[in-house]
C-alpha cells in the first residue's frame, strides 16, 4: 500500500498500514480519545484503526 508520509504510524496490524515503511496510507485519518478529557498521551487513539487478517 503506498505510504503517506504526512500520517507516521507503528501499528502494523492495521489493514491501513503501509507495511514497508512506518506510515499510513490513508489520506485521512481519525483520532479519537477515551475519557472526556484526555489528559495523557495514553487516552488518545486511531479511530480509524481496523485489524489486519
Ligand atoms: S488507520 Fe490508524 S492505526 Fe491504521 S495504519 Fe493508519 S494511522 Fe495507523
């Protein structure tokens, strides 16, 4: 899938992931949070994460 070297991303059980490399390739992604208010770095997400099969 070709890389979109304006999104990094490690999480390369994702469909969306680049494998060669350490980016997305969407055009577009979705982060999303985990509390009402997110106070660390850990209550922040990919939302448009999807598992790889
Ligand atoms: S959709 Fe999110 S988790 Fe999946 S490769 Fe893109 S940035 Fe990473």
């Amino acid at each position: 899938m070709k890389a979109n070297k304006n999104i990094g991303c490690t999480v390369n059980e994702c469909k969306f992931h680049s494998k060669n490399d350490s980016f997305c390739s969407l055009d577009h992604i979705n982060i999303v949070k985990h509390e009402n208010k997110a106070t660390r770095q850990e209550t922040t997400d990919c939302g448009s994460f999807e598992a790889d099969k």
